[in-house]
C-alpha cells in the first residue's frame, strides 16, 4: 500500500505546481481590472478598469475586436486588434 502512496502524493504535488502556474498569471489583475492584448503584431499585455467597458471608445474598440476575433482570441484573452499607440490615446482619454 505504501507503493502505491508514494505515485499518488507525487501527483498531487504536480498538480498544486500546475495551479500555483496557473493562478500565477492572473494574480497580478487586482480586483476591478481586466487583461487586455493588443498590437497590430506584437501583442503586449495591460491591465484596465472595468469602468472602461462603459464608454463608447472603448466599446469601439470592443466591437472591432469582436469584429476581427469574434470569441476566439489567440492570445487566451481579450485581444483588441488595434496598435498600441491608438489604445493609449483611447485610454488616456478615458483616464480624464
């Protein structure tokens, strides 16, 4: 019985590594924010508010995304399809 303890624990071990992984990666979303890609090519990761969803630029930029990606996002998340320097602009005029 102590044989077939020792396979056991070890797969235990392996799967709190595989969810210490992945709640690794949504750890850093502080409550109230959401993960969004964007880049024409490159995409790179950044965390917003959710008040976001609320406004109409915003929105735009949603209804490309579902435009171009529909519920399928290659990335594993929210993928906004437009190039990074036009999300800041949208962005920082959310901020004001």
């Amino acid at each position: 019985m102590g044989f077939r303890l020792l396979p056991m624990i070890a797969s235990a071990k392996q799967i709190h590594k595989m969810q210490s992984v992945l709640t690794r990666n949504h750890s850093d979303v502080p409550k109230g924010h959401f993960a969004v890609y964007v880049g024409d090519t490159e995409k790179k990761r950044y965390v917003v508010p959710i008040t976001y969803l609320n406004h109409p630029s915003f929105q735009k930029l949603l209804r490309k995304s579902e435009e171009e990606f529909g519920f399928h996002h290659p990335m594993g998340g929210l993928t906004i399809p437009c190039n990074v320097d036009d999300f800041f602009y949208v962005t920082s005029r959310l901020s004001l």
